[in-house]
C-alpha cells in the first residue's frame, strides 16, 4: 500500500548560499533577544537561524512569526537573496503544516527573488523542493520536471548535494510507478555522491529508499537490514522526521510478511513521533495503516475510527493519494462489517482518487472485477440465508404466514435484479471512459510517428499525397567504428547506451522545432524546414547538430570515469530540394528521398568524430549568421558524387563583437 512518499522525500535547504542540515534541536535562545536590535543583515540573519531553530522543534508558528520578521528586514535593506531564504523557510514551515498550495507558492516566490540575483544554487534548490511537493501530491509528471530542471542546474556549477537529492527523488518517482530496476539505478548513483561528502542525512535517505526498493522485490531480510541502518543513523543525528520515514518502512515490511504484532509495534512507534513533531502526513498515513492491520485482526469498528481519520487529514493536506488509500481501508473495514452501501460509496471515491493520479488501467479493471465479485458474493450468500430462514418459518407458521415468506423472497430478487441492473450501468460507463482513454492512447501514438499535420491528412483522406520541398536541411549522425565497440559490449548494454544518446537527440531536435526522420541501426537522421516551412530552420539545424556533438563528448568523459566502452560520433548536414509522403500500409511511416538525402550521408560518412561537418551549399545559405565560425576544409572527393567543398562550424562565442569568422585549412 502507498499511503505518501516514504521513500524518497528529501527538501533542500538554502541559507546564505549553503546547503544546511537539519539537526536536533538544542537550548533555544528567546525570541525577545532579537526584537530590539537595529534593522541589518546580522540581524536579520540571526532571527533567521533563531527562527530554523523553533522549525527544527516542530514550533511552527514561533517560527513562522521570526521568519515574516527577517523577511521584513530584508526587504527594507533590498537583500535579494535574504528574502529568498526567508521564502524558502516559509514554504518549508507551511510544507511541514501540510499547506501544501502555499508551500508551492512560496517556493516559487523564493525561486522567482534568486533569479533576480543569478543565484543558480538557491535557484535549483527551489525547484527541487518544488518537484517534492508535487511528488507527495502525486503529481509524478510535473514532479519529475522540476527534479530534471533541478538537476540541469547543478550539474553546471557542480553542487553535488542536490544532484544527489534531485537524482534520488527521481529514484523515488520509479518506485512508485513499480519501475524497480531504475529506481535502484538512481538510489546508487545518489549513493555514491553521499558517501564520497559523508553526508549522514544523505546516507541515512538513501539507506532507507534502497530498503523500500528491496521490500517491494520481496528481498525481504536486505530491506530489514538497511531499514536498520538508516534508523540508527538516524537516532544518531538526532533526525527525527527520517526517524519516523523508516519506522512506517519497518511497519509496512512486516504487515507483507504476515506479522501483524511486530508491524503493529513499529507503527504506533512512528504514530507516537509524528504526533511529536507534527508531521501531519504521518499522522495520517500512519492511522490508516494501523486501521488496515486491525481490518486484518478482525477489529474492523476500531479499523473504521482509525482510517476516518487519516481521510480528515488527507482532506486537511489535500493529499490525493492518501485520500485514496484511506477510501480504501474505509471500503475493506465496512466491507467486513457487512455495510454494503457504505463500502461501495468508499470503493467508487477511492477509485475517483486513483484516476486522479493516473494509475493503470489494468490495475482498475482488476479492482472493479474483485468488488463486483465481492458484492455478488455476499449478495448470494444473503440470499442463501434468507431462504434457510424461510426453510425454517415453513415447518412453524401455518398457510397465512407463507404468503409473507413469498413476498420476502420476491424482495430479494428484486434486489438482485437491481444490483444486476446497477453493475451493468457502471460497466457501461466505465466502458464509454476506457474507449475515450484508447482514442487518446491511439492520437498520441499516431503524432509520436508523423508530424500533426500530416497525421491530420492521414486520418481524413486514409492516405498522403508526397510533396515536394525546395529547400529542407538533412541531418545524419553515425558512431565511428560502431562494430568494434560494440563487440566489448553486453547487448543489453549496447542497447542501452544508444537508447541514451537517441533519446538525447530526441529531445534536441524537439527544442530546435527539427523532424526526427528514423533511425537505421547506429544512425540518427533528422530534417529541418518541413513539413512547414521556417526562416530559422537553416540555422536552428546546426545549432541542433552542435548540441548533439556537445551531449556525446560530455557522454564519453562520464563513460571514461566510469569505465564503458565510448561512442564517438560523426555528423554531417546538407541542404537542398527534398520530396516526402509515406509509403506501403503496414509500419508505414513518413519518409523522404532525393539527392538532397543522399549528398547529406556522403557528408556526414566524410567528416570527423566531434565536430559537425556542412556542405558548401548550406555554408552559403548560413555563411553571414554571426553565431557560427566556419572552417574551411577544401574539396573532399565523396563516394558517387566527386568532390565536394566542406566546412566544419562551430558557435561563434563573441557574435555579439565579430561577424562569422573563415577559417581556411589545406586537408591532404
């Protein structure tokens, strides 16, 4: 059961440029201490620390007060990046009261005054806490977004602590969606950054996150002994809110394994420090957890009070996955009470929840099988026991009472009918919603193979007229020696490693509004300036090229470090007249020919690993944009097509002084 991210929920903290721990709360100096002091930075700064410190002790609303007061200061002093802290402290307080929205607000507010400053560290440390608020929401796609954007950042000025944060919380978006294998793969990988900064929160995290992931594999005794790790760690720092993380992970991996006594234990353990610290979201998972053991114990009554109120404080955070899960135990407890109208409004709202957070279809369709299963079940086990009841009435009531019993099991089939009638209304429905999700499946695969106007011309007329285009620019890509590397490569890993950089090519084409044509083993082809022409195509081509080139050589410094075999690339672009539609009626897909496509691969097969080689004819066409420079390489004799004038471009990094710059070399 997923009640809220136990498993990788970790916000980063920016004071003053530097990334601080969370301690345990020590002697606290008096708010008084800090009222009367002149209007300055060292002020402003102490009620800050004073103000982390009341957080730290769950006294919220202390905190919130010296927080507002700092914030004050360092807005009269015009401190940009003393009001982001301020910001970020305020949406941590609110995120630890379970306002989420103003939570989200306020991080925004704090990554909106860093901007200001270019200060990139507190910048990706807001979207970072950004993205965890929308992961405990259960909004795993904008989560995921802000995490990646997080993580672009400081990858640039290399704050290894938040690339570990962000790499880890990505981890803990896999977990969620059962993705095990990647999930793992981002738990070491931010693993290896904690220990190389000895970071025990870190260390802690992480510890914790890699037992979830071995608990859902079923790997049972691994999952007890980092679960046990992290906890002392934990106890050690004093690091109360990872304490109460793993103690929830202990109780869930005892309820899998049937030991409700000892789960049970660990949960009431996490219960008794949430409640001590406030943590509302553990409050409330931890309730419905327990409700669920007593279910399964037999104390459904106390069950129904325990997960009642876990749902008033999923209402109270806005959590919609806890919402869910609480819904759920609600439906199971007054399933086993025998209500069954109360279960089935809590089924329906629970399934309403999981909808909202996009969960799989196939895993609704078995839920909505089991209920109905269920309902039938008991409905003829009512039945049953009303007609040996009746059975009974027949052999001690005289003739006047059998007409009672007659309407008695007239009743009850007129309640199994409208039960019947009521389940196939719901099948209905449900049906008219899954066709409307495949439509949607089957338009977004359609616009993932063609371009959308050329999918909107195939669904209409079932065919496509080839066109014909003056002037589109053609890209083509290759490994050098492809076959020698790959031969010290797994096929799993060969398969990978290009997935990896296709999918980077992928991704460029898309920012530079160029087409993806196909793939053709280790080759990338890419066109620009079709299927709608664009004045800026010639030019975002190249530039799409000069990142692709930019990824692979940054690709192979990480697989040097880390011993893989590397891939180097050559490119080449031409431009020219094209023609283009689509050919055949299965696997189609939109292709183009011409000797515009040809003269672009002898390009491309005649250049060099690392650098982007160009026809003469698209070096005229881009020869005075003053953001590339260009060298020039002579004439290069190309199979089947003589020789060729060539240059190689580059960007022009002082274009905002120099005009495109020639560079002549003599190539023998």
């Amino acid at each position: 059961m997923k009640t809220l991210s136990t498993y990788l929920f970790f916000l980063v903290f920016i004071i003053n440029g530097a990334s601080l721990k969370i301690e345990a709360q020590t002697k606290l100096p008096s708010t008084e201490n800090t009222t009367h002091h002149p209007e300055n930075k060292q002020t402003a700064d102490s009620i800050l620390n004073v103000g982390e410190k009341r957080q730290n002790a769950g006294k919220f609303l202390e905190a919130m007060v010296l927080f507002e007061k700092s914030l004050k200061i360092y807005q009269s002093l015009k401190d940009q990046k003393g009001i982001g802290n301020s910001f970020n402290k305020i949406a941590t307080t609110y995120y630890y009261q379970g306002d989420y929205l103003k939570a989200l607000s306020y991080y925004t507010k704090c990554k909106e005054t860093y901007e200001k400053v270019h200060f990139k560290k507190g910048i990706s440390s807001a979207l970072n806490n950004m993205g965890a608020v929308y992961y405990y929401l259960g909004n795993y796609p904008k989560a995921l977004e802000f995490y990646n954007q997080a993580i672009k950042i400081q990858k640039k000025i290399g704050d290894k602590k938040i690339i570990a944060a962000s790499t880890q919380n990505i981890g803990g978006i896999y977990v969620d969606i059962k993705d095990y294998a990647n999930a793992m793969l981002y738990s070491k990988k931010a693993n290896a950054i904690y220990t190389e900064l000895k970071d025990s929160i870190g260390i802690s995290h992480n510890l914790n996150g890699a037992g979830k992931i071995y608990m859902m594999q079923k790997q049972y005794a691994k999952a007890y002994d980092f679960f046990n790790q992290a906890l002392n760690i934990a106890d050690k720092i004093g690091d109360k809110q990872k304490k109460i993380e793993v103690l929830y992970n202990l109780g869930e991996l005892f309820t899998i394994q049937g030991n409700f006594t000892k789960s049970l234990s660990y949960y009431n353990l996490c219960l008794e420090t949430s409640q001590k610290i406030n943590s509302l979201q553990y409050v409330g998972s931890t309730q419905i957890a327990i409700g669920n053991l007593l279910n399964k114990l037999g104390q459904s009554a106390n069950a129904i009070k325990k997960c009642k109120t876990g749902l008033d404080i999923a209402n109270t955070l806005g959590a919609v996955s806890l919402k869910k899960d609480a819904c759920k135990c609600l439906y199971d407890s007054y399933k086993t009470e025998g209500n069954t109208n109360l279960a089935l409004a809590f089924y329906e709202k629970s399934n309403a929840y999981k909808d909202s957070l996009q969960s799989e279809e196939t895993s609704n369709k078995i839920l909505n099988m089991e209920f109905q299963k269920a309902l039938l079940m008991d409905s003829i086990a009512y039945v049953t026991k009303s007609h040996n009841i009746e059975l009974k009435h027949k052999e001690e009531v005289q003739n006047k009472e059998k007409q009672r019993n007659i309407i008695i099991i007239s009743l009850g089939f007129i309640m199994l009918i409208a039960i019947a009638l009521w389940n196939r209304l719901n099948y209905v429905r449900r049906s008219r919603k899954e066709l409307t999700i495949e439509k949607d499946r089957s338009e977004k695969l359609l616009l993932n193979i063609l371009p959308e106007e050329i999918a909107e011309e195939l669904k209409e007329k079932g065919f496509v007229n080839a066109r014909d285009f003056n002037l589109v620019s053609i890209l083509f890509t290759d490994f050098k020696s492809f076959t020698q590397t790959a031969e010290k490569m797994s096929p799993q890993n060969l398969v990978e490693e290009i997935n990896v950089c296709f999918k980077a090519f992928d991704n460029i084409s898309d920012k530079y509004n160029i087409e993806k044509i196909k793939t053709i083993g280790d080759s990338y082809m890419a066109a620009g300036g079709f299927p709608n022409p664009d004045h800026n195509s010639l030019k975002n081509i190249v530039f799409a090229a000069l990142e692709m080139q930019e990824f692979m050589m940054e690709r192979k410094v990480s697989n040097i470090a880390a011993d893989i075999p590397v891939f180097e690339m050559r490119l080449g672009i031409h431009a020219g007249p094209i023609v283009a539609g689509i050919v055949g009626v299965k696997k189609f897909q939109y292709d183009v020919w011409g000797d515009t496509v040809n003269t672009a691969s002898r390009i491309e097969s005649n250049g060099m690993v690392e650098k982007v080689n160009i026809s003469e004819s698209l070096y005229n066409l881009i020869k005075d944009e003053d953001c590339f420079v260009f060298e020039y390489r002579g004439n290069i004799y190309a199979k089947g097509k003589g020789e060729i004038k060539m240059y190689f471009v580059e960007k022009n990094d002082f274009s905002h002084t120099k005009k495109s710059i020639l560079i002549e070399h003599t190539y023998i």
